[in-house]
C-alpha cells in the first residue's frame, strides 16, 4: 500500500468514527418517545403528505416509500399528481431550522384546512414547531451552524442523518403493529424500475 493510500484509509476511518459518534451522542440526547405521537398520527391519517426541502427532503421521500410499503397513502407535496390536503390528512415535515418558507406556507395551509402537522425539526421554538400538532426535536446543528460545536460535519448532515433513522424506526415500529410479513408487502415495491 502506498502512503498517499494509507493515508487515505486512514481519514477514511478517522471521518467514520466521527460520524458514528456524533449520531451515537446526538440519539442518546433525543427522546425517542416523542416518535409516538407520529406514529398514532400516521396511523390515523387518511392520507399521508411529506414535504422538506433539499436533503431533508429527499429523506422524507424515503420515509414516503416505506410508509406506501405498508399501503399507506402517500403524497410528495410538489409533485404533479400531488392531490389536494384536507381535514383527516397528514403532513410530515421537516426542516432543520423550522424556517423554511415553503415548508412553514405548507404547515399553514394544512392546518388552516384542518390536517394535522407533524414536523421534524432542531428548533422547538420555530414557525414550523409552532404550527405543528407533534413535534420531534432533533438536538442537531443548524445547516448554518458553522462553530462546530454540536456537529464537525457540514451544515446540516447530523440532523439529515438523524432525521434518516428516526424516519425508520417509525417505519419499522408501524409495521411491527402492521404484523404482515416482508412478503406481504413486497408487491408494493416498485416494478417499473
């Protein structure tokens, strides 16, 4: 192995421990019973609509896929074939700063029309936390939290990867209820691909 390939592996390995730590410190801050809430909300839900922006975005259609999965009704707020919300529906959001205008305009209007808000995010005092029927803290750095005292990483990745599994242990928690098996819901699964 070559030094410049040693050296490699070696900030490979450096940065993995660092990741794994800060999330292993950052969960053992959250309180994971607070996931309850969304859990009784999305069982409830008529229709599930998820909305985020950027990364925090693309994580929630994740979360979207899964809950389909488990035949739920699923909407992406922003695509084409996005329905309109109403009274008996959900909407997951998320945003690390709970400001995100166009996430905090969705929060509004799916609550001025009577659905619930659930909303992930670092912020309990924010705009989106405030509108919001359940709230889940993420104790994450802001994405433009640039002191490096909660996180080393950039921006908002500790609060993406949180959002990542705490979005799968309340999957994995609704189909533990669900009690159908892996082959169950297999035909969900996308075909098309």
């Amino acid at each position: 192995m070559t030094e410049h390939a040693e050296h490699a592996q070696t900030a490979l390995s450096a940065n993995l421990v660092l990741v794994r730590a800060e999330l292993d410190a950052m969960t053992d801050r959250y309180d994971i019973n607070r996931a309850e809430p969304f859990i009784g909300l999305i069982q409830q839900a008529k229709r599930v609509f998820v909305i985020g922006t950027g990364r925090s975005g693309l994580v929630l259609e994740m979360a979207a896929m899964r809950l389909m999965h488990l035949g739920l009704t699923v909407h992406v707020v922003g695509e084409s074939t996005t329905p309109a919300i109403r009274s008996g529906d959900l909407l997951l959001a998320a945003s690390g700063s709970g400001t995100t205008s166009s996430v905090v305009r969705a929060a509004k209007t799916a609550s001025r029309l009577g659905a619930k808000v659930a909303v992930y995010t670092t912020d309990e005092s924010s705009a989106l936390a405030i509108l919001a029927d359940c709230v889940f803290l993420i104790p994450a750095a802001k994405k433009t939290d640039r002191r490096a005292v909660l996180s080393k990483q950039y921006a908002g990745s500790l609060f993406e990867q949180a959002l990542l599994i705490t979005t799968e242990v309340v999957f994995q928690t609704l189909w533990d209820r669900h009690g159908s098996s892996a082959d169950e819901l297999w035909p969900r699964h996308a075909n098309l691909e």
